[in-house]
C-alpha cells in the first residue's frame, strides 16, 4: 500500500464507502480531517463546509485559557457567533469522562446552536461524542494533545456504575489538529499519545489470533491501515523531548489514521487488546481505592511492555489437552467470584453477572477453545511472531522520555498480576490472557508479569 495515499487525510474522508476484500463496506462519518502547521485558522472554512452556522464551544479548565482562546480569537475574526461551556475546575483533577459530564453538556446547551465545537483531547472529546449523540447534532473537535487516538472513532471511553466501558457514538464530522498548539501540551500528553498508539503493535495479534480461534472478523486492509499508523507515530519518539514540530505531526497523523480504522470495522479490536486491558483495571482499580488515575495512553504504553514480553514467551510453548483438562477441573468459583471482589469491590459484581451470561468459565466453552487452540497453534505461533520484540520497543518508547515500568508511575507488582489476571473478566473481548487462562498456564504468567514490575 502506497503510505502516501494512506495519510491522504482528505481521501480518506471524501471517497465514501469502499467494498472491502474483507467482506464488509467500510467508511467514517468524519468529512474533514485537518492536520498541520495553523490548521485553526481554516476553522470557519470547516464550519461553512459543514453547513452549520453557529457552534456551542465545549472545553475544560485548564485547556479553554489556551486553545479555546485560540478557537475563539479565530471564530471572532470570521464573525462566526457562539455559546461557550467550560467545566468548572476541581482542583488538581481532571475531568471525569462519566455520564454526569455527559448530562452537563447535554443540560448546558443552547438550543440556537447547530453543532457541539470540542475543544480538548480525550475526556472532553469522550463526553463531547456521547452527548452529541443525544443531542442528535453534529460534533467537531480542535484537538488540544496527540494524546490518544480516540478523536476519529465512533465510540467514547467512559465511567459508568464505577466501570471503565466503551459506548458506541457518531464519529465526529469534523478534526481540527493543529501541530504547533498541540505540540505545547503538557508533555505527560505527548506520551500519552505514544503509549496509545504502541498498543497496535500487540492489538493488531490479538485481533487476528481471536479470527483465528473464535471466527471474529478480521480485515487485513484495515490492519494494514493501523500498522502504517503506528510506525508513523512511532517514528516521531525520539523527538518529542523537544516537541519537534515533525514529530508530533507524525504521532498526530498516526493516531488518527488508527480512529479511522476503528470506525471502519465499527470495532476497536484493531487498536485494543491486553495492553488496553491493563489500562482499564488499572483505572477502575484506582476508583475502588477512591484514588486518582493516570493517563489512558501512559497505562497503555506500559501494558504493552508488558503484553510483548508476554507474546514472547507464549511462542515457545507447546500447550496440550491434558494441561488443560486439568485447570478446568480445578477451576474454583467461589475463588474467582472472591479475587475480583478484592480487586474492584463493588463494581466486581457487573463482571460476575458478565460472566453468567457470556458462560466463558464453562469447563465445555472452554474446552471448544483450548481444541481450536491446539489445532492451530502453529498459526498463532506465527501470528505471535509478527511483534516486536519487547526490548527493542520498550527502548523506542524510552527514547521519548516516556515511563515504561509500572513501579515508575507507583503501581505494585499485585497491581500488574491482579490487572494480568482479572482482564479477561471485564468485558467480552477474547484476549491472550483468555488464551493463556485456556490452557492453563496463567499462574506460570501471572509471575513473569510480577518481575516486569
């Protein structure tokens, strides 16, 4: 594939629906996608091409004082009139991506208004797409950070019950990404952005590995897509320590060809698998301590470390029935049921409930799969193979400056072994760590990531 055309962000956009080798038809809602050197200022020129006349600004604290001045000064010199909403600062924290700022958003509208105009990167993009979706308008987001590549696709990451899920929402219409504001934000973002997009390299094997064991749908056009997205934004690493211009258009570039691709599969099984995993529990891990997070990406960046040296050992077992047969019969429920207590209280009984409806834990289920597994081993091996090696990458990541330890961004070794081993419970998706708990190797697992700490 031509990776000139690839980043032809207006072709991606305008060509519509395109018939797939794979099957399926694939597009995105999104109509323009602007990336550069003072993109803002075509801003007004977005709005006109949109058809819309008047946009209700959303922002948060900290970011409104610098580009959403920035969106305001350039909306003023077109004449373009506009209402403004800024959540109220708390302090310290961040904004919480939950259905009550989703609610705010949808309570402070202005009726007159035509269209939700974002003003952020992920919490706001997030709430801004969801509430949009209520609303039933259009949305269009000046990307504040490369900090994550959730901007492009139809779907928003948010707390529900205490619950880190992903909930289907309209693409934007619209990304405004201009490398010269987004390259000052904090540099925290900047990692963030890297740490995403690093996922690609295990969720791409995971994606193609469940295709493999449970029939799901996979796109090698699209997962061409997504690898080209990663080694873009990955090229950009060695220069963000000094915010090179370049570099950051390059991880910009990168993540939002990667929202793209989620929206071509209406899935984002190729942008996340394990590593993303070990984001959530984290996460939710740190709300049942009543804690703050960290960053979406900065978790990712760390999970996928951890999820490669997990994919390198995995190639060099040879897994059998008997193994198997075993761990199932030693399953325990009660055991299970108690550790995801201990891990997530409360919110632990929305995964049980998962879990009595998907039946995953069923020794039959199980042993279906660990037969699929067995049969095809060598074609998972060879898939497994497709990854980098982990020392390697872990030393692209170091190069932005960037944590790549969990004991670095103060996260224990239980931490990393409950997150390893409570992932395959959180939601549906098929994971190497389901393979792993398969075929019964988990506890043998469960330590190696306990010495990646």
């Amino acid at each position: 594939m031509d990776k000139t055309k690839v980043f032809d962000f207006e072709r991606l956009t305008t060509f519509g629906e395109v018939d797939c080798a794979c099957g399926q038809k694939h597009s995105t809602d999104t109509k323009i996608l602007a990336v550069g050197r003072g993109v803002i200022e075509e801003l007004p020129d977005a709005l006109k091409k949109l058809n819309v006349k008047r946009p209700m600004i959303v922002s948060g604290s900290f970011v409104f004082p610098t580009v959403g001045e920035k969106v305001c000064m350039v909306l003023d010199k077109a004449n373009i009139e506009y209402s403004i909403f800024v959540f109220e600062s708390n302090g310290t924290k961040k904004l919480q991506p939950n259905e009550e700022a989703v609610t705010e958003i949808i309570e402070k509208f202005n009726p007159i208004c035509d269209i939700l105009l974002s003003v952020g990167s992920g919490s706001v993009s997030d709430v801004c797409k969801a509430a949009a979706t209520e609303l039933n308008v259009p949305q269009l987001t000046v990307g504040s950070a490369p900090s994550m590549d959730g901007y492009t696709s139809a779907s928003s990451s948010l707390e529900i019950n205490n619950t880190k899920a992903s909930v289907n929402v309209n693409a934007p219409v619209g990304i405004i990404c201009d490398v010269e504001l987004m390259a000052q934000a904090p540099m925290r973002l900047l990692w963030a952005g890297l740490g995403d997009i690093a996922a690609k390299t295990c969720s791409l094997c995971e994606w193609e590995m469940a295709s493999v064991i449970k029939g799901e749908h996979y796109c090698p056009y699209t997962a061409n897509m997504v690898k080209l997205s990663y080694e873009r934004s990955l090229s950009g690493a060695p220069g963000i320590p000094e915010r090179n211009l370049d570099s950051v258009q390059a991880v910009i570039e990168g993540l939002l060809l990667s929202g793209v691709c989620m929206s071509y599969v209406n899935s984002s099984r190729p942008a996340s698998g394990l590593e993303h995993y070990f984001s959530h529990c984290w996460e939710m891990m740190a709300i049942a301590r009543g804690k703050e997070y960290d960053l979406h990406g900065i978790y990712v960046g760390i999970g996928t470390v951890i999820t490669l040296n997990i994919f390198k050992k995995l190639r060099y077992l040879r897994p059998d029935r008997a193994r198997a047969e075993k761990a199932a019969a030693e399953f325990d429920r009660d055991t299970w049921e108690a550790r995801l207590r201990r891990v997530f209280k409360s919110t632990a009984e929305s995964f049980i409930a998962l879990e009595d409806k998907l039946r995953k834990n069923d020794s039959k289920n199980r042993m279906q799969r660990v037969d699929k597994i067995l049969e095809k081993w060598d074609k998972l091996v060879e898939i497994l193979e497709k990854a980098p090696d982990p020392e390697e990458f872990e030393a692209v990541l170091r190069s932005s400056g960037m944590p790549t330890r969990a004991s670095e961004i103060g996260l224990s070794a239980d931490d990393v072994a409950d997150a390893f081993v409570c992932s395959r419970d959180t939601r549906e998706k098929y994971l190497i760590s389901s393979l792993i708990w398969d075929i019964g190797y988990m506890d043998e697992f469960e330590a190696l990531v306990k010495e990646l700490v």
